[in-house]
C-alpha cells in the first residue's frame, strides 16, 4: 500500500492556530477593555453589533448572551407564547427547540430533506394548524434551509420566521445571507462555531427597527432606561470582553469560511479518489447556497456500522462527533409532546448514520489525507 499510515492525531476542531495567529491583537483587545472598566454592553458591543449587521446584510444587530438566548429573545419579541404552535426540525442542537418550549409555546416538528439534513419545506405547510405562529428553520452546518419554500409557506399563513443561524453566519441561499431572510435571525458565538468569541455569545439581527428595540429591551430587564420596566425581560447581555474578540476575529470570517469550503471539497474529492463513494455520503452541496461548512457531515449507511467506524478513527487519532444523536422529539423532556419513534424517519436515520470528520480552516492536506486513509483501511 502506498499509503504511509503513521498514526497522526487530528483533532476534531482545532482552536490553537486562529488564537496564536491573532494572540498580540486579542491581548490589545482585552487589555483595551480592562482599561475602559466597561465589562458589559459598551463601546465594543455597540461597535460589534453594526459590524455583524453589515457583515448579515442587515438594518440592525442586537447582542446578547449566548445563541440560546438569541433564539428564546426572538420569539419573545414576536409575542410567541402560550397557546402558540411553532414548527420546526426534530434534527437539530437543543436550544432550537427549547427555546420554543421556555417561550411557552409548543414545538411542532417537521421531517428533514435527507441530502443537507434540513427541514423539508414541502412537509412544512401539512404541519401549520390555526395556532402556529413561526417557523424556525435551522441552517444546519452551515448550509442554509429552503429559504424560498419556506418564506413562501410563511407569507402564506402569515407567520414569522425565525432563522437558527447560529451555525451559518455569512452562509447563503441565493445571495441572501444567513439572518437577513425571516423576521428575525439568530447567531452564536460558541468558542467552536465559525465566529467564534472565548466564552459565551449570541447575536440578533432584524430589518425591522422595533423589534431591534423590543430585543434592545428584553436582554436588560425589559426596560429602555434603567429601573423602568415596561415589560418582563431578563439578563442577557453581551460582555465586552467578548465583543472586543469577535471584533478582532470578525475581519478573518471570510477567509475562514473560505479555508473551510476548500477544506471539504478536499475531503470529497479524497473520499471520491478512495474509492469510497458507495459506502459514505459526503456533504450535498444545493447550488443556490454558499455552505460555510461549520461542520463536515458524512453518512454512513446503517449496513457499513458508522459507530464502529467512529471507534476506528478515534483508536488511529482522528476526532469525530455526531451532531446530532437523538433527534428532539425523541427527547425524554419532550415526551410531553407525545411523538414516538418513527415519525420523523429521515432525522432518525440522519442521527444513526452521520458524523462529523475533523474541520477548521487550518486543517492541513496531509491531515485529511490521513483521515481518509484511516476511513479507507476500515472499510477494506
Ligand atoms: C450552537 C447552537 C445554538 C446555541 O448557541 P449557544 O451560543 O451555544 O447558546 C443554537 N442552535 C444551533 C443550531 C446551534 O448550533
């Protein structure tokens, strides 16, 4: 075999190379806020925030602690609450669906399409009863949802979007970026998502300017002035420490996401020279979508034992994970809804047969060789 196999250990994500690269002007950065004494709101959130509005091709931006937050302050802000159906996918992160639940409405889950794993728009309008109020699709890693369908079936019902873009920022869907589609788009800064902050982060960002106050409002207590309370909000602001990173880290996004699309179609082309096109899926690309591959999905049907496959790549040094492995409404804390297994068939077969191989910008040739060999020598 010509393929050298010495063990390597390549990481799942690798955080290191972007911090040292940028180490000298995050220290500036950080230094910089402790000297202005404004640790939380202040000039470098006010400053992130038109940034990132610019950067989503959108009116206004609104900081506030975490992409979990982001999701729950939008429906919030729509007035979604009790009595209040909102349909989404059952194949995502958590906070997608608690968000909907801790806004005190119910989770009304649609079936994904099996090539990018996203809500499928043509189950979406068979799901809406009189007491749905929005739609969150989720761009899932990276790749945005059926924009077009899915606003379609909302202007229809009259019903708010909500774009999960929290995997997807300067992801597009026709040249439309992420967050600028639906009435409101969702971002988070978890230290491992494309824009990452070092602790916790989350952004909206909307069109329309009283909803950018509203959301201005209920991530302080619900007041436009201190001690003024028009409204029941709670605590979710930005720190300034972590604005003052992201606004280092944001000129690099493009050439990030950039690094990544090269990054996956490295993977594909490898995977395809291997051999390997029949036994593992790589990432279907929808040509109206620019993907920012937050994450590098491959499926392994359920006949080639994707979990053994996970355990060979981890015994020859090379990271995986499965995003994700039980879909929400197989959820124990969801068992309220009283879905069961087998209504949602594809998000159940996505969670069984995927996983993420490693993906970061900095991710080098001779690393995804060695993936792709590992995967290679499982399956010979
Ligand atoms: C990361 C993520 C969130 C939550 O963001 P946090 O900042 O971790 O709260 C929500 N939805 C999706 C799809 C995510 O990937």
């Amino acid at each position: 075999m010509s393929t050298a196999t010495t063990k390597m250990e390549v990481p799942l994500i690798d955080l290191k190379p972007q911090h040292s690269a940028l180490r000298e002007e995050l220290r500036a950065a950080v230094e910089r806020v402790f000297d202005s004494q404004q640790f939380i709101l202040g000039e470098d959130v006010r400053l992130l925030e038109s940034e990132v509005a610019r950067y989503t091709r959108t009116e206004y931006a609104v900081g506030c602690a975490s992409g979990s937050d982001a999701l729950l302050l939008a429906l919030l802000a729509l007035d979604i609450g009790e009595g209040d159906e909102v349909v989404t996918t059952p194949f995502t992160f958590f906070a997608t669906a608690s968000a909907i639940a801790r806004a005190g409405a119910r989770p009304v889950f649609v079936d994904i399409e099996p090539r990018t794993y996203n809500i499928n728009p043509a189950k979406v309008e068979a799901a809406i009863t009189e007491r749905t109020r929005a739609i969150v699709p989720v761009h899932l890693y990276g790749q945005c949802a059926e924009m077009d369908d899915i606003l379609g079936v909302a202007e229809r019902h009259k019903l708010a979007v909500v774009e999960d873009a929290a995997q997807a920022i300067g992801a597009e869907d026709r040249g439309r970026r992420a967050g600028s589609m639906g009435a409101v788009g969702c971002f988070s800064f978890y230290p491992t998502k494309n824009l990452g902050a070092v602790g916790e982060a989350g952004m909206l960002t909307t069109d329309d300017p009283a909803l950018a106050e509203r959301l201005r409002r209920l991530r302080v207590h619900g007041g436009a002035t201190e001690y003024q309370h028009e409204e029941l909000g709670f605590n979710s602001r930005l720190d300034t420490l972590q604005a003052a990173v992201l606004r280092v880290k944001l000129p690099h996004l493009d050439a990030w996401s950039q690094a990544r699309r090269e990054r996956a179609d490295t993977y594909t082309r490898l995977l395809a020279d291997a051999g390997l096109g029949e036994l593992v899926t790589p990432p279907f690309v929808r040509h109206e979508a620019r993907h920012i591959f937050h994450l590098y999905v491959i499926r392994v049907p359920a006949r080639a034992s994707r979990d053994a496959l996970i355990e060979h790549l981890k015994q020859n040094g090379v990271g995986t994970k499965v995003y994700y492995p039980v879909p929400m409404h197989l959820q124990q804390c969801f068992a309220y809804l009283s879905y069961k297994e087998g209504d949602f068939p594809e998000a159940e077969r996505a969670a069984r047969e995927t996983l993420a191989l490693p993906m970061f910008p900095e991710l080098t040739d001779e690393q995804q060789q060695y993936v792709v060999a590992t995967v290679r020598r499982f399956f010979a």
